[in-house]
C-alpha cells in the first residue's frame, strides 16, 4: 500500500475531488486545494478542516486554461509541503452537447479543459514524480470516453483522450516506481450533473470518492467506479459501428 502525505489536487471543488479528500484524515497529511474559484475552495478547505482535524492544508487560485502557470502550481505545492506524493486532477466541465456541437470555438474551449489542460498538468506531474523517483497521479477521466456517442461526443471525445494518454504515460513509465491511476466513474450525483435525469446507475459521490482513496493507495492502473460499468462499456464497446451509429444514445 502506498504511502500517501502529501497531496495536491486540482479542480478541489469538484464533489468528487471533496469527497475524495475526506478519506485522507491521517496524521501529518497535506492537502494542496488547487482550482479556478478561491471562494469554492476556501468552502471546501473550511469543510475539510472539520472533518480531517488531522490534515493540513493550503490554496492556490488558477485557471485550468493558465498553461503557462501549470509548472509553477507544481512547484509551489512542493515547497509549501516539502515534498509531493500524489496530483490528483478532478477538474472538468459538462457541457450540453446540443448547445456547443456547431460552434467550433465553444468546442474546442470545453475540448482544452477537459482533455488538453489536463495532459498538460499530467505531463508536468509526470515528470516531477519520475525525476523524483516515485509519486501517483490519479486522474479523473469517464466512462464516456470509451465510445463515442451522439448525446455527449464532445465531452466524452475529450475524456477518451485523457484515458488513451494516461495509458501510454503508464507504460511509458512501467519502471519509474511512478503509479498512473486513470479513474473512470460512470455517472454520478454532483453538482455537475444536476439538470440530468438520476436513473438507478447513478452512484453516489462519497462511494466515488472512497474507491478513489482505495484505488490509490493501492497503487491500482484504472478504476472503474462504481465497478460495474467495466462490463457495461465492454458491452458497448463490443457493438459493431454499422449498428451503434444507429443507435440513439
């Protein structure tokens, strides 16, 4: 089991990334609560604090989309804790595919900060940990990005591009003691998802965010959560285009 003290996160807000950070209440730990809205994070950072008595933590305000900001955010979480063990990045946004599929700028604006900022930040975590000699970076990706549907192409386009990334980032680095964990939840209840329609396949944000902290701490590859939808999307993945193209979904 990996030793995990020192944890920076960026898109803190997220239900998800909040839910995920409950679970890490151990003595000495650090927590980096990184995101685009200091209001939000200070929000989160005064929750946490009541929950995880035990932890500390620090802020920092920067856009996903501030490129060039991206280095420094990893250095200033190291030498705020001393030292970095786990980047976890949660940000994202969803948006409605109807709304934005014929306007190529609003689409490749959801498009960059859903699969390019995050490849970024990946790359440059990536690098520190292996310079380092040892680090996890988990990275909240979708079940989305398995196959490409007409109801959210656009978003689980970016997602899929994520996963692929991360899986040739973990080969890459197979013997750099540096774990890549790519997490692929299916739906979920969060603030994110309100104006969707909640079926029975809609998980729970605390249960997400528990299996995250168990996925990384046991140093695990990929993470579908909740654990089913590894044999929903084989299924999917499974159909012949001639006849998912078809398909209404």
């Amino acid at each position: 089991m990996n030793k995990i003290k020192k944890i920076l996160i960026f898109g803190a807000s997220s239900k998800i990334a909040q839910e995920t950070a409950k679970n890490f209440n151990q003595e000495g730990t650090q927590l980096y609560l990184a995101g685009s809205n200091l209001q939000k994070l200070e929000i989160v950072r005064d929750d946490l604090k009541v929950r995880s008595p035990k932890a500390t933590f620090y802020l920092e305000q920067i856009n996903a989309l501030e490129f060039d900001k991206h280095n420094q955010l990893i250095e200033n979480a190291k030498t705020k804790m001393d030292g970095l063990d786990c980047v976890l990045i949660a940000h994202g946004t969803l948006p409605e595919n109807d709304e934005i599929r014929k306007d190529h700028i609003k689409t490749l604006h959801h498009f960059n900060i859903n699969c390019t900022s995050v490849i970024s930040l990946s790359t440059i975590a990536a690098t520190n940990f292996e310079k380092q000699g040892y680090g996890t970076l988990a990275v909240i990706s979708s079940v989305a990005g398995e196959r490409g549907r007409q109801s959210n192409y656009i978003y689980g386009s970016a997602k899929g591009g994520v996963s692929l990334f991360l899986q040739g980032l973990r080969n890459r680095l197979i013997n750099s003691n540096v774990n890549i964990l790519t997490i692929k939840p299916g739906p979920t209840d969060t603030p994110m998802t309100t104006n969707m329609k909640k079926g029975l396949l809609f998980a729970k944000a605390d249960a997400v965010g528990k299996s995250i902290h168990s996925a990384i701490l046991n140093g695990k590859d990929v993470l579908y959560t909740p654990w089913f939808w590894r044999y929903i999307m084989a299924i999917i993945k499974a159909v012949p285009e001639s006849i998912f193209k078809k398909m209404s979904m």
